[in-house]
C-alpha cells in the first residue's frame, strides 16, 4: 500500500557559475524586512472562509488565518494550530474536543476565545454558501464553546473530521468583525495566521505583512510578500521572464513547464508528485441532456486522455483513471477498467440504446485564465465530436461567474481541477461525488453515499481501501463525473529565493512563509 504522503519527485537547484560556497544557501539576514513577490493565476473566490472553497482562496487563508489544526509539509495526520491539543472524547467518534491555546490575538488585539471557534463554524453552515465549504462539515451537529475548550458533536461516526477541522472550512474569524449570517464583503481579513493582510485588491494582488503576534505550528518568521494574481498563464510567464515576479507558482504554460532544464542558470525549478486532479463534471439533472447515464457512459467511452496529456499538457500531467490519484490511499482504475481505450461503437451503441437523438448537444463550460483550460476544451470537443455523436459548444467564463453558472446548474458538462483538502482519500469521496456534493451537479446515489459513510466510520485508515475501491467502481458506472488527469506541481523562483520546495505540497497550505532570501 502506498503512503498517503505527497512525495517529492525531485528538487532542482540551478545556481549560477560554479563553486558557490555554502553561506550562500542560508538566508541573508540583511534582506529580513525585503519583499518578496509570488506570482499566480490562481483566483481568490472570496476573502470570507465561509464564502469560498476553492484553491487560490485557500492558499491566502492558510497565512491569513489559523484553525485549530493544521498540516506540517508532507504530513499526513493534522498537527495543533490554533489548538493545545484536540482528540476524540471516547470509542464512538461522534465527539470531538479541543482546547484552545490561551495566546492567540487578533489583529484588533482582542484575544481569540472559544466562542470565536464556535462562531466560525457555525457560521460556515449556517451561511451554506454556494461556493463556500458547508459541505465538508456535513456530519458537524453543534459546538459547544466552555472557557478554552470546544467541543463538536457529530451526526455520524466521522474519523476523517481532525482533517476537516484543519482545512479552510475551519478557519477561526474574529466573532466582532464578522456578521453572523451572510459573508463579509469588503477588502479585509481579521484572523490571527502568520501573515496579517496589509491591503487587497481583487484579480491584482494581495499585501502581506508578517504577523508579530502569531503563536501556533509555524515557527518560521516569514519574510513580507506581495501576492500577484494574473488573469492567465501566458500573462503569468511574461512577468516571470520580465522578472516582474520572484517566484512563480499555479500555473505556467504546459509548454514552458515541459521546456524546463536543470541547465538554466537562472532560476530554481521544484517539481513534486502532487494530488490536484482534474475532472469533467457531468450534470446529471432531470432537465439536462446528460440526464440518463448511457449517456454519460457514452463520453466517458470517447474520452481519450493519453491524447489529451500529451497534446495539451505536454506530458506535464499524467493521465488518470480514477476518482483518487495514484500516490493516495485507495486509487484504483476504474475508469480503465470500465472504458479502457476510446470505442466510438460502444458509444454508438450505449446511446442507441438511450433511444437519443445524434448528435447528443450539450454544453461545456470552463474557468477562463485556468492553465490550459481552453486547449484541454477544444481537444476535449474534437474527441467527443470525431465519430458525430455528440455536439459540443465550448464556452469560457469569469472564475467567479463560472462556479455561479454551474453551481445553479446553467451548464451540462465543466471541467474543474480539484485540490485535495487533506491528505485523506475521503477528500476526493464526499465532496466531489457524495450527496450535496461541491461539484453541485445534482449526483446522489445512495450506495455511494453508504460507501462514503462506511470509510469515514474507519478509525484505522488503513481497512479503508477496499471501500474506496468499491466507491470508484461505483463512480465509473453512473459516470457523474470523469477523471482526466492528474497534476505534477511546479514552483519556480529566481536564485535569491529559497523555500519554495516547501510552498505547496498538495494539501491546500501556501507557506509563504517558508520563502527567504538567499
């Protein structure tokens, strides 16, 4: 069985001339008060951690703000944050207690209470935003909040729930600053993480200060960084190649990506084995033309992702066939299995059978300025439209208004990538293909929802295989959604930066404040 852990692939320092003596690699404590710029073409859904469940909003909350756990780099069980220590109260997994550290402040200086754990949670369902996190605490039944300890009482068995509670949907808001029943809409951040929010301007950047008062895991005083946010890839290479930009991360152009070698002398590339997938949601409601699932069986028959690797991705993703990623517990290939090669007359067949008409039409959708959103798009169409089944109109939009689109189901197939919570198989069950899903996309079955439970029931993770197996094998029958492609992850940074091996490692957390100058 392979780890849960996230491996590093390989980390390639590329330093200029030869010889380069060793106090070079430590951190110039000179440059403690310097700037260091990060760019990315990731999007930050909303400053509110109850307004957002996306990944460029997660990255900033995880230096903005603080939950009661958090994850160390490469970790693959929670750690205390914002937390003395949390456990489950007895053998039924349906009660879990924290205590909360007693030297926690927020940026107005008031001390963080229980209460303020209380609230952020709370909050976060009561809200139930439609691209918000609500989801991901559904087996969440009350808090209690008593002097410094918290306790949350769960619907179900939930061994998965410490993963939970260390993710973005457990971030702790400052209670007096928040309004308790709709998302705050203006330009600041009240948390206590280890950066505090200078000022903020959307889909250009974000002003980072480090946060003197933080207290928690982090034991890295970070260096004060500037967050610039491109509308694209290509726009995110050009300030990279006009050294507009220190480090580059999330996402570069395939082809520049592909082009990378050990032999520049001007940069330092980080590649690493990640567990960000991508996926062509289907929408399965009544009034949608993939309502019946010999449709959807029909273009996951057509999907050829070898092609789509290669041809859009130039071999910078790895193609996947099935629900969780290699490298997670529990990864199968069901999809292979199911629908091993492109087969237009099983497609044929299986929509003959459907009794629809040819060609079947529908609607494809994706977030504009995503990587290669648009090229994966157009392959995708000229697969499903070579043998004239199906007819696909392709349209890109805002990130904002895209999720709005598909969450109140205004298209019948879109393409989203998928960064994983927590270092769990369970990240890539419930919120992706159980009831109530984020993927909004009108799935619900009731094997897999049964599956889902029985996994999250499983103190020991290690009896949860055969579940998820059997949960994947479900998924590649109904076909709510297909698995395409599985992402490497890359982090690029000029020779006076060091850290960014550690920024990301597939669990949500951007520590920006592993960055330092060299």
């Amino acid at each position: 069985m392979r780890s849960v852990r996230v491996r590093i692939l390989a980390i390639l320092l590329v330093l200029a001339g030869v010889g380069v003596a060793g106090w070079q690699l430590m951190p110039d404590k000179e440059d403690t008060g310097r700037t260091i710029t990060v760019g990315t073409t990731d999007v930050v859904t909303s400053l509110d951690p109850a307004g957002a469940y996306d990944a460029g909003s997660w990255a900033l909350f995880s230096d903005l703000f603080q939950s009661l756990l958090t994850f160390e780099p490469g970790g693959a069980e929670p750690v205390p944050d914002a937390a003395e220590s949390c456990a489950f109260a007895g053998t039924g997994l349906r009660t879990y207690r924290c205590t909360l550290r007693d030297d926690l402040t927020f940026p107005s200086g008031r001390r963080m209470t229980a209460e303020d754990v209380k609230f952020s949670f709370e909050r976060v369902k009561r809200i139930n935003s439609e691209v918000g996190p609500a989801s991901l605490l559904s087996t969440l039944h009350s808090v209690d909040a008593n002097g410094r300890t918290v306790t949350f009482h769960l619907s179900t068995r939930d061994a998965t729930f410490p993963f939970k509670v260390a993710t973005g949907a457990g971030a702790i808001v400052d209670h007096t600053r928040y309004p308790k029943r709709a998302l705050r809409t203006d330009t600041g951040a009240d948390g206590t993480g280890p950066y505090t929010l200078e000022t903020y301007t959307k889909n250009k950047q974000a002003v980072l200060t480090p946060n003197s008062r933080y207290a928690g895991a982090v034991k890295d005083h970070g260096k004060p960084v500037v967050l610039r946010y491109y509308a694209d890839s290509a726009a995110l290479e050009t300030a990279w190649k006009a050294k507009k930009i220190d480090v580059a991360a999330r996402q570069l152009p395939p082809a520049m990506l592909a082009g990378l070698s050990p032999s520049d002398p001007d940069k330092r590339v980080t590649e690493a084995e990640s567990a960000e997938t991508r996926n062509l949601v289907l929408n399965v409601r009544p009034s949608s033309p993939l309502h019946d699932p010999r449709v959807r069986q029909a273009i996951a028959s057509l999907v050829d992702r070898e092609q789509l690797v290669g041809r859009t991705y130039k071999g910078t993703t790895e193609a996947l066939y099935g629900l969780i990623p290699a490298g997670i517990t529990g990864h199968s290939t069901s999809f292979f299995d199911a629908y091993p090669k492109p087969d237009a007359k099983k497609a044929r067949a299986l929509l003959t059978e459907a009794g629809v008409t040819l060609p079947v039409r529908f609607t494809y959708g994706y977030a504009e300025g995503r990587g290669a959103a648009a090229e994966e798009a157009a392959e995708l169409k000229r697969q499903l439209e070579a043998d004239k089944l199906f007819k696909v109109t392709t349209k890109g939009y805002e990130w904002t208004d895209f999720q709005k689109r598909y969450a109140e189901g205004g298209l019948d197939a879109w393409a989203v990538g998928w960064v994983a919570d927590y270092p769990d198989p369970d990240t890539f069950g419930a919120p992706l293909v159980g009831t109530g899903n984020s993927m909004k996309n009108g799935y619900s079955s009731k094997d897999v929802d049964r599956l889902i439970q029985d996994t999250q029931q499983e103190k020991d993770r290690s009896r949860t295989p055969a579940s998820f197996r059997r949960l994947q094998e479900a998924v590649a029958r109904d076909v709510p959604l297909i698995p395409l492609w599985q992402r490497k992850d890359y982090v690029l940074s000029s020779e006076a930066v060091g850290g960014g091996q550690y920024l990301s490692d597939g669990t949500g957390v951007f520590r920006l404040w592993r960055l330092v100058w060299i």
